[in-house]
C-alpha cells in the first residue's frame, strides 16, 4: 500500500516545482522530502525524479502518481473537514500562503491572534509569490491563502475556489522630501511625467500597474532603479535617487528623507482570502477569515489616517487628505469574482 505521507510529499513537489520548494510548503527540510520520494520510488519500483540541470524534474510516471494523489488528498481532506465541523472548533494543521507584505503586515497578529484562542489549530505561513497563491489553494497545496488584485489584474477565478474580501490596501507616491511634490496634498496622475522612478521588477504587480497608468497618461516611464523589497524601495528614495509607488501595507515607517504624498485619484490593491470549496465548512477556515478581516482595520493604514510613524503630506489646517470611495480603483470584476 501506497503512503499517503510520501504520495503528499510527491505532490508538494510536483506543485512547487522543487524540492527545497515542497520542503517550505510541508515544515520538512529538503532533506526529509528526498528521502520521502526516495522511499516512494522503492516502493512503486518506479523513477519519479530525474536531475536536470541543478534541479529536478518529475517523470512521466511522477505527474501521473502526483495527480492521483491530489486525488487522495482531496478525499482525506474531506474527511478530516467533515470531522472537524462535527466537532465544531477550529483544530489541526492550517497551512497559510501570502505575498510579503501580507506576511509582514497582516499576518503575524492574525496568527498570534489565532494560536492565542485556538490551542489546538497549528497554522502555519508560507510566503509566495503572489501570483501563485490561487494556483496553491486549487492545487491542495495550502488550505488558505492570502491574495491581491488591482484594476489591471483581476484575481483569477479557477472552479472549486472560494473568497472573501479582507480591506483595500492604499498606494501613495513616495518622494524625497526636497522633491517639488513634497509639500502637495495630492498630485494628478498627469503630472508624473518627467520622473524618475524606482520600482519593483518586471512581472510584479505595482511594475505593470506604474508603467501602463504613466503611459495612459501620455508619459514613457523612466526606470531607474528596480528591487524586490519593499525596504529598499524606501532606501533608494531616501538617498534622493528617484520616487516610488509602494502601498502601505506592511511599509513601516518611513526614513528621514522620505514624504508620502497621495495620488487622485489614490491607486488602490485589494486584499483577498481564498480557500477550496470542498474545506469551506471547516471551522478553521471559517475563523481565520473572521480573524484576517477583523485585524484588518488595525494592521492598515486605510481608514487610520497615516500614524504611527508614517511622514505624510497634510492640508493647511493639518488634517490628512480625504480619500472618496468613488476615487478608489476598481479591482476583481464581477464576472472574474470566485462565489462564495
């Protein structure tokens, strides 16, 4: 008999692409996993694995097992899905996946939050890429994941995957502080043309979002300086070497040197929890949703102002710029939506 701990560790791999990949995703070194598959292969007489290049590859015979073992996994799933709804609390292993800023800024209270009032869920995060988080909850690969869209890249909506919306996460222009901008309360998209922008890769979300907005308003973007991190965004702003987008969302305070002024109208991402269909039921899905949207509104900057350490462009008579819900940019379509 095939075990189902192996056949696991066979699909973690097949959907991660790696091994170290489907070692984060299970709490197991890269080690443990090889010896998984090692075992696996003994036992079906059968090479799953082949070296390519300074990775692997799955054998024919390897995707063909891995998709059966989906198969498995769904069925034991559901089974302990329908145990834990009899039982009526949240209890066993969650697996969460969120991009970095969500892992940052939102994650670490809301997982604290729940260990603190459910002894027995053991949840566990994953960082990703954001736009593989829907492909992990559709896979089997995490229970829960944590997402985002914007207007020009609504969150696909594979069958058998469900959401619901966590808040909308603001985006401000950064400057230095001596730029000309620093001393607006708000700026039109048309009159960004001319600077020099610090941005993440192509590829990411806020890249594409940056050059085609600059573009519909008639500007070519000048891309100066590209990074992954958030932070560094930041640092390259501060030593005055251009101005970035970056939303607030697990930003931190920002640097000596560094203002926030906001766009009008204010771009804005919004946030989104996505869970299988067939685990919608469980308790423990239930309550960490309830938990994300609840510390929401404490983790964010929306709806706070910009406090806590964050410099900020203000009105004459020192109140913050209102932001009018009209101003906020749409994000997933309505045909595009995964149903609750």
């Amino acid at each position: 008999m095939l075990d189902l701990q192996r056949l696991r560790a066979l699909h973690a791999v097949a959907v991660h692409g790696t091994v170290g990949g489907a070692a984060a995703a299970l709490g197991y070194t890269p080690s443990a996993v090889s010896q998984q598959i090692a075992k696996l292969e003994r036992e079906t007489r059968t090479a799953l694995l082949e070296r390519e290049g300074r990775g692997v590859r799955l054998t024919d015979e390897a995707l063909h097992l891995a998709a059966r073992a989906q198969e498995l996994l769904a069925i034991v799933e559901q089974a302990e899905t329908e145990l834990e709804e009899r039982r009526g609390v949240p209890a066993g292993r969650l697996s969460v996946a969120a991009f970095a800023s969500a892992a940052r800024g939102l994650l670490p209270s809301v997982l604290a939050d729940l260990a603190r009032r459910h002894p027995a869920l053991d949840a566990r995060l994953t960082e990703v890429d954001p736009h593989l988080s829907v492909d992990l909850v559709a896979k089997g690969a995490v229970d829960l994941a944590v997402a985002h869209d914007w207007d020009i890249a609504p969150l696909p909506a594979p069958a058998g995957v469900e959401h619901a919306v966590i808040g909308d996460d603001l985006c401000d222009l950064l400057v230095p502080e001596e730029h000309p901008f620093a001393g607006r309360t708000a700026v039109r998209r048309e009159e960004l043309g001319g600077e020099r922008w610090i941005c993440q890769p192509p590829g990411r979300v806020c890249h594409d979002w940056l050059v085609r907005t600059l573009r519909a308003a008639g500007h070519e973007p000048d891309l100066v300086h590209q990074a992954e991190e958030n932070p560094t965004l930041v640092a390259l702003v501060a030593a005055g070497l251009g101005v970035a987008l970056i939303p607030r969302l697990g930003r931190g305070p920002l640097p000596p040197g560094v203002v926030e002024v906001p766009l009008d109208p204010l771009p804005v991402r919004r946030l989104y929890a996505l869970w299988r269909t067939g685990a919608a039921r469980r308790p423990a899905i239930a309550e960490a949703v309830r938990v994300l949207q609840e510390q929401w509104p404490k983790v964010s900057a929306h709806g706070q102002g910009t406090d806590g350490g964050h410099r900020s462009a203000v009105a004459e008579d020192g109140r913050q710029p209102s932001v009018a819900e009209s101003d906020r940019q749409p994000s997933m379509t309505e045909s595009d939506r995964p149903r609750r």
